[in-house]
C-alpha cells in the first residue's frame, strides 16, 4: 500500500514489523513486465519498488532495455542490488528520502512469504474462498490448475526470474484464480485461444497472441491485470 506505514500492513502471516538498522539485502525479484522489483531485506520484510521514475535518469537509461533490467542482482556484499550496465542501488536509494529524491516509490509491503503473488490477497479476501494450494505448489498441481502440459508448464517457470518455487506459487495462484473466474472445463481452450490483451500491450511481440504464450514468455501479468479488473467488477 502506498505510503503505508510498514509496522501497520499485515497479511495472513502476520504484521510485517517496522524496520530497524538493515543487516543487509537478501533477494530481489524482477516483476514481470514492469520496471519494479520485490526487495526482501533480513529475510524479514519484502517490498515492491517502482523504479518508472529512476529510469528518467541519464544515469539509469540502460535499465530501460527489458532483458537488462531482469537481470537484476544482489551484490555480494547484501548490501545493494545492482545489474550488469554497472548501476547499482543501496540502501539508502531504497528506503527513505534519498530514494524519494531518486524517484524510488515504494508499492507495498508485505512478509516474504507473500512476495512475488500479486494475487494472493485477492484469493485469501474474497468472499467465497476456493481452493488455494498449499506453499511450496507441487508442479503436478499447478499443471492441473492451469491445464497445461508438462513441457509448457516448465516453460512457464523458466521464463519468469525467480526460483522455481517461487515462479510455481505465483502460478498457482493464477490458476486459482482463473479456475475461480472462469469455468474450469473450458479452460484449457480459453488458453489457446487469441488473446488481444497481450497484443494490444506489447504489439512488437508476436508470441503475445495467446494466455498460454504469455505464460511460456514469462508474463502472466498479462492475464492478472484484465482478469483482475473483470473480477471486481471493472469490465474487460
């Protein structure tokens, strides 16, 4: 929640405490399609940063290519995330007001186990609740989930930059959540079939045309955004 105050935003597991002196940087994750990561700092606390602003910067042009920007790390060190164009953040560019001067805006924030599942808090608030698979996904499941093959199931986790497990919770949530939206016996086809969504957004990249081609890209945001609107009650 923007501007939230960190001791005050909770989720199932429980308040995310109010930061201390940081020991250090302990994963960051590229979100798909965005110029934004997920921060975890002591394993402790995770937040999501828009970095839109910062890539305004003459300093931070390079960050604009997508293939670089996914190429996110953390330094050896722990204490700053960097990437391969030689542009490294601390923490101070992180947190407080050298990172508001940067234009570093802080999304949300949230406990680690939360991290990287833009759809978790949809599936645990909702009025009628459905299945929700247990943390960490069984690949078997979320292939059930999301009616896919084995080969573009593991397609789909290759494509996005996290670790395995991680990729395969963000997925399952997804596959809930679709099975919840929309009927799961037709699901199968709804996959293949022309999606306009993930052309409309990115009309340089062809393989874009379908859910299931958006998946094996490493986009799912493609389907969670306009599947989210449709569910609350937004319209296509």
């Amino acid at each position: 929640m923007p501007g939230a105050d960190p001791a005050t935003v909770s989720d199932r597991s429980g308040v995310v405490p109010s930061h201390p002196e940081w020991k250090g940087i302990s994963e960051v994750l590229p979100e798909p399609g965005r110029a934004q990561v997920w921060v975890t700092f002591d394993e402790q606390e995770t937040r999501l940063l828009d970095l839109t602003a910062l890539l305004k910067h003459e300093r931070f042009q390079a960050l604009r290519l997508r293939d670089l920007f996914r190429a996110v790390r953390v330094t050896p060190d722990g204490q700053s995330i960097c990437w391969p164009a030689a542009v490294r953040l601390g923490h101070q560019d992180l947190l407080g007001p050298a990172a508001e001067q940067l234009g570093v805006a802080t999304l949300s924030v949230l406990s680690p186990n939360s991290r990287y599942r833009p759809l978790l808090p949809y599936l645990h608030y909702q009025p009628q609740k459905g299945y929700l698979p247990p943390y960490p996904a069984e690949a078997l499941v979320v292939q059930r989930l999301l009616q896919v093959k084995p080969g573009e199931l593991r397609d789909s986790v290759e494509a996005l930059h996290a670790p395995a497990d991680i990729a395969l919770a963000r997925l399952s949530d997804l596959g809930a959540f679709m099975s919840q939206l929309f009927s799961p016996d037709p699901l199968y086809a709804l996959l293949r079939r022309p999606w306009h969504y993930g052309t409309q957004q990115c009309p340089d990249q062809v393989l874009l045309h379908t859910m299931l081609g958006c998946l094996m890209r490493g986009r799912p945001d493609l389907i969670e955004r306009p599947c989210m609107v449709i569910a609350t009650g937004g319209g296509p």
